[in-house]
C-alpha cells in the first residue's frame, strides 16, 4: 500500500462532502473516513482562517459574463509557479463606473492591465493586499460591456485548503498540481469576482502543462495544441453559469477511464475519471466505486430532474487532499475518496451548490445539507429502508455535536466555523428529513423537485427563503415556524413524556403528557407536529399531535388499555427523549375479575393471554385440550392486584381448539383460542 502523502500543506479536506453525514460528504457519521476528513477539515479551516481577505469586491460594480483563463503551470512542488492572462467580461452595474476591483492576492504578481484593449500606465492600477484596484480609460455606463485583461505570473500561496496545491507522485519526479478554492481562495491563483453571488454565464480554461501531463477542467475537451516548447496545451470550454470557487484545474501524468449515464435509449453522456498511475496500490476499489456513478446520476436525476450539465460532461479527477470537492463537472476526489459515500455526496452537488449555489455563505446548509441528505437519499432508492435507518441514525447523532449557534451562519469570517461538520452538514440534512415528515413523503419530494427545476433559480443562486417559498407553494402551508426554529434557532428539543390511563366507560382514556426544555431562548419551543404510537391488545396507531407548548396534555380513547405509549417512534425529529416510567400508570387497578379474549387468536404457534384482578390474590391460569383435560399451568402463584399477561407457546401441540382457564377465589372463567399449524 502506497503510504498516504502528507507533504502538503493541508492533506484532509472534505468541501462539500457530505460528511457522513454520509456523509454523503462529509460528516460525522458512519463512514469513519468521512468522519476524520470532516474534523480534519475543520482544523484546516481553522488555521488558515486569520489569513483570509475580508476585502469587498466588485460584485456591485459589475456583472462577470465570461472569463477566459489562459494560465501555464510550471515549478515542481511544494512551490509551483502560474503565468498567463485572465480575461474577464461583465456588464456594468454602476451608473458612474470610474474604477474597477477585482478580487487577486498579493502573492501574484501583476505584469499588466488592460480594459476594452488599452492597456493601463502602472499608475492606471494598484495591487495590495487582496485586491486589484484599476481606473477605467473612460466612465461606463450600467448594461455597457467591459472587458478586463489582467497578465500576471507568482507562486500562489494558499488559504482556506490550500487553494492551489502540489506535490510530487511516488516515483518523486512526476509533479502533481491541483487547486480547492472553496470558499475564498480563487483568487489566490487568479484574479475573479471571489463570491458565489455572481456566477459567470461560460468559461474558457486553456492550461497549459508539461508535455507528459494531462491537464484537466471544467467542461469539454475542445482541443490539445502540442506547443514548441516540450508543453501542450488544453482547451476546455463550459458553457454553463459558474461560481469562481467552482472552477479549477488538477495536472499530472493522468490515466483515464470512463463509464456512461444512458439518460434516453439513444442519448448518453461520457463519465470520465483521471487518476494516478499509482491510485490502486492505496485504493484497490478506486475502480469499482466509480462504476457506481451512473446508477447515482439516474437516481438524482429521477428525483430532482436531468443531470444538470448533460450537454457536456462529469467525471472525478484525483487530487492531493483526503476528501472532495465539487468542482462543476469534474469533482476532485483524494485518493480514498473514490468511494461510494462521497462519489454520491459530490455528485448531489452537481444540482445543489453547483447548478443552484448558496447566494450568500451564510447559507451554505443549501449546499452542504442538500448533499449530505441526498447521500442518504441514494442509500434509501439503492438499499432500503434499514441502510437509510442506520445512515440518519449517524446523521442526527453527529448533529448533536452543535448546541450553540444556528445553521444559518451569522459568523464567515471563521471558515472553521462554516464548515463545522455538526452544523452544515449533520443539522443541515437532518432539517431536510424532519421537513420530509412535515410536508410527507410526495409533497416533500415534489417540493425538492420543484426547487431543483425552478427557471429562476436554476443555474443560479438561492437563498433559505427561496427554499422555504417552494415547500410553502408546494405544501400550501406557512412553514415559518419551522424554518424560523430550525434554520435560524439553536440546539434541539429534549422531551419528557408520560402516559395517565383512565376508565372511560367500556373503554380507556390515556392522556399523554409532553414536556419540552430547549436549553436555549431561541426558540424557546420547537413547535413541531410529533407522532405518538400505541401499542396494545387489538391496538397499534400512530397519531399526529401538534406540539406548541412547553407543556402539553394530549387525551385519547382507546378500547384497551395499551402497553406501551412511544414518541416519535420512527425518529423524525432530531430530538434527545425520556418516557418518565416512574410516573406512567398504565395499569390502573380494575374494579373487577377480567380475563381477556387471547390474541392473537388464531395463532401460530404462541399467544399472549391478558387477565384483570382488582386486589392481590392468588391465581391459578391454566390450558385445557378439547376433552378438558388440563394440559399446562401457566400461573399458579399471589398476583398483585393490577392488569397481567402471560404468553402460552403452543409448538409442541397439534392444531385444535384449546381453553385458558383463570381461577381466583370464587372466579372462574374460560376462554377458547384456535391454535393452527
């Protein structure tokens, strides 16, 4: 086994996974390799988070329409170099625009500037800290085009995870470049707009590389030029709206393979995959877990419409951290994350972060929590209903590593803190699954659908209250009590219940009393809709209570008195739970002699026979064949007073008609029961 390389910078990352959450991308769940690159993640982030630009940008100047990277990679790790131009395209958004700003660190270094082709006197721009400040030839007006040309060459030095990455393959010659920028760090290797709220309408990535190397982005291959100079150069073109973090470029000595989705009997589209000649000695499965990905992408695409970028491509290409990251059509994934987990998680990304991208950061959850419930989601359609038990089981737990602060970030500056993975990931995805119980399974999935294919907001931004609008459209329901709780509050509910049973007549009352602490004033009550399941002779429902109060009494009729009272049975809720038993009367002392029909009735091959005696007495239970003969004693000892139960295991019999007898003092009374075999 190739050991695992570690001479970067940051080797663990998981962006978008879904953590396992499942992790699906990452998060704290049951895969435990996505567990260690969620905390490695968090560390990461961490350290680099001081050096992280607080700076505006232009994004209220202008509009980016295009960008068009024409970029050489060269140098050999740890310190490789970048060169070439930047062309950005945008439509103005000031109405007196003088000056421009883009996005650009001071580790580069800027050779020249020019706008609509004039080229600017080095007193015509400035370069400090993070930012290229430039003075226009000329006032623009809004809806006019500009084009910026920034030439520019540096050793980029990272943030975030590093932002552009390198080091050598295990023969220690062949160099391996590849960048993450997710959330700040595009322009530590080129000069953009660095937010997700204006995403360029197409892109050019032409890269140009070593001769031996395999230079690999966003969208189609359109062309290889072999230069003069022991480099080629690749051309990829994407012709879909993109967010800067998205874009990026991974280069080495490449081996390739593909697989197809077959979206139509007669359309389908190429699944390329670049990895390193070495990846099998580390990670034997690389191949087979990448097979999967078809078989996802029909999945996603039958719950929440085609494949977003089908014109053109998707595919992984191995980079130099432990995790992955969603880069739009070409997902780079570290050599132990071609697995099923994080494939799924990544790709869920393709429609929700890439193709509809958090506006603002402080809504990543619409990223990073979509991913990692889909995670679970491709689970539930792959293996059922107990593998997607387990997984949510390992996403709420996780969850409940954040008690402080809310989803919605109200903090960015910490990029530890976004990418906690209790918070984005874990609470993000267990949001979605409580909201699938609010609405129910059909309209929930028709409100995911209907996000997911909304005109405006398809290959876009979103925000949570574009998300709430369409489960509110879809539902016919004000959720904002729900989003307000869960999205914007903190922590979670603890319940306490019990259950008081009463004579009611011929039947029973059972009031159900809950109680609800939150450990926080915001919300001060999880106002949510619970489900209560009784359990008992002739009875198994499950009823919908509307919880809305700290303490709150629900009274129900039931024709028996049941055995067992649960809340939310199933796990809905992302909840902490105590059935205060102590306190529970379930088994009020009657006022008379009963002796139950037993059930089931007929049976195979065991039965359960229930019995009421009003104060403590001796009892004497017994089975009895056809010809009266007394065949088994099942009780025959003092008995409080109360309701009791016995089971009678009738396997070592023969199909008949059988009598259970109770004697007690002066009472007797007899039951028939028809075992079958």
């Amino acid at each position: 086994m190739a050991k695992r390389r570690t001479n970067i910078v940051l080797p663990f990352i998981l962006l978008s996974l879904f953590l396992t959450v499942s992790i699906s991308f990452a998060q704290f769940g049951s895969h435990p390799e996505e567990k260690n690159l969620i905390r490695r993640e968090a560390d990461a982030y961490r350290a680099y988070a001081a050096l992280l630009s607080k700076a505006g940008t232009a994004r209220s100047q202008i509009d980016v329409n295009y960008y068009k990277l024409d970029l050489s990679v060269f140098g050999s790790a740890p310190t490789p170099q970048v060169s070439g131009t930047v062309t950005t395209i945008a439509t103005v958004l000031d109405p007196s625009l003088t000056a421009l700003t883009l996005d650009m660190s001071a580790s580069l270094i800027v050779d020249s500037v020019a706008i609509d082709g004039i080229l600017l006197n080095p007193g015509g721009w400035t370069h400090s800290t993070a930012l290229l400040e430039m003075n226009t030839p000329r006032p623009y007006s809004v809806g006019e085009r500009i084009t910026v040309t920034v030439s520019y060459h540096g050793s980029p030095v990272g943030t975030g995870f590093g932002s552009f990455g390198a080091s050598k393959l295990s023969d220690a010659t062949t160099n391996w470049f590849w960048t993450l920028s997710e959330p700040y760090g595009a322009s530590d290797w080129w000069p953009c707009i660095n937010h997700p709220s204006d995403k360029a309408d197409s892109v050019d990535i032409w890269l140009t590389c070593g001769q031996n190397y395999t230079a690999v982005s966003q969208g189609n291959l359109v062309g290889v030029v072999v230069n003069g100079d022991n480099t080629k150069t690749y051309k990829w073109k994407h012709r879909y709206p993109i967010a800067s973090y998205l874009i990026s470029a991974s280069i080495t000595n490449f081996n390739e393979f593909s697989s197809w989705f077959r979206y139509t009997p007669t359309d389908s589209m190429e699944i390329f995959n670049y990895v390193t000649p070495t990846i099998g000695t580390q990670n034997p499965g690389y191949q087979s877990s990448a097979s999967l990905t078809p078989r996802m992408m029909q999945i996603y695409s039958n719950l929440f419409g085609m494949y977003p970028f089908v014109k053109e491509k998707y595919g992984h290409a191995e980079f130099g951290w432990g995790g992955g990251m969603e880069h739009q059509t070409l997902t780079s994934l570290g050599t132990d994350a071609f697995n099923e987990s994080i494939i799924a998680h990544e790709l869920a990304h393709q429609w929700f972060g890439d193709m509809i991208t958090c506006r603002t950061w402080p809504d990543v959850w619409l990223n990073e929590g979509f991913a990692t419930y889909c995670e679970a989601l491709y689970r539930e359609v792959q293996y059922g209903e107990d593998p997607f038990a387990a997984e949510m089981a390992a996403i709420f737990s996780g969850s409940k590593d954040l008690t402080m602060g809310s989803i919605y970030l109200r903090d960015t500056s910490s990029v530890g803190n976004m990418f906690y993975g209790g918070r984005i990931y874990n609470k993000g995805a267990s949001v979605l699954h409580m909201l699938r119980h609010v609405l129910g399974d059909s309209t929930f999935f028709a409100a995911m659908r209907s996000y997911a294919t909304d005109t405006t907001l398809m290959y876009k931004t979103a925000s949570t209250a574009d998300f709430r609008r369409e489960c509110e459209l879809a539902s016919g329901k004000d959720l904002g009590y729900f989003f307000n709780e869960w999205i914007f509050g903190e922590n979670y509910p603890k319940y306490t219940y019990r259950a008081d049973v009463s004579p009611q007549g011929a039947a029973y009352s059972v009031a159900v009393m809950i109680r609800q602490a939150t450990q926080t004033t915001n919300p001060a009550i999880f106002t949510m809709p619970v489900d209560i399941r009784f359990v008992g002779a002739s009875i198994d429902t499950t009823i919908v209570v509307f919880n809305d109060q700290q303490d709150q009494v629900f009274t129900f009729s039931f024709p028996h008195v049941p055995d067992s009272v649960d809340l939310d049975p199933n796990n809905w809720i992302l909840k902490d739970v105590q059935n205060t038993t102590s306190d529970i009367d379930m088994d009020p002392v009657p006022s008379m002699y009963i002796l139950e029909q037993n059930f089931p009735n007929p049976f195979n091959p065991a039965t359960t026979i229930r019995f009421s005696i009003p104060h403590a007495a001796t009892v004497r239970l017994s089975v009895f064949n056809i010809l009266g003969e007394e065949i088994e004693t099942l009780i025959n000892e003092r008995m409080t007073g109360g309701k009791h139960s016995v089971k009678w295991n009738g396997s070592h019999r023969s199909s008949g008609i059988y009598f259970y007898r109770l004697r007690s003092g002066d009472f007797i009374q007899t039951g028939k029961m028809l075992l079958i075999r």
